[in-house]
C-alpha cells in the first residue's frame, strides 16, 4: 500500500518538475521530496514525514501557482494516509 502511494506521489512531483511555469525553487523543492521518497534505507512513514513538512512549507509559497498548489496538497493528502 505505501509503496502504491509512493508511486503516485512521484508520477505527480515529476508532473511539478517538467512544468516550466512553475518557479524553480518549487520544482527543486519537488525533486529533492522525489529523492527523499527513493530512499529504502528509512521507514516509509520518516520518508512520507519529511516530504510532508518540505512540500507544506512551499505550499504556502505566494509565487506557486494555483495548479501547483493543488498538485502538492494532493500529494500531501496521500502521504497522511501512509502507515507502518
């Protein structure tokens, strides 16, 4: 199940990565939480943990457009249902 929702998560960061309208900090933002979610050497609920306080901060982001944003609150509502 985490790992489904991981590969969803990461199809949709990759998605914000391509996007050239959306400012860099944002897509660096989105491939550092890509890498963090690669990583098999932490628990899957440390690595959703830590995507989720990355992409919170820049969810607030006033420059992050509309689209944007809603790819990332998506992204973080699939990581909340990330268990043990």
């Amino acid at each position: 199940m985490n790992e489904e929702a991981f590969d969803r998560v990461n199809q949709i960061l990759q998605h914000i990565m391509e996007d050239t309208s959306v400012p860099r900090n944002i897509r660096r933002a989105a491939e550092e939480s890509k890498d963090i979610l690669a990583k098999d050497d932490e628990e899957p609920t440390i690595r959703a943990s830590t995507v989720i306080s990355i992409l919170d901060e820049i969810s607030n982001d006033p420059n992050i457009p509309i689209h944007a944003r809603t790819l990332i609150w998506n992204v973080l509502s699939e990581l909340e249902s990330v268990r043990d």
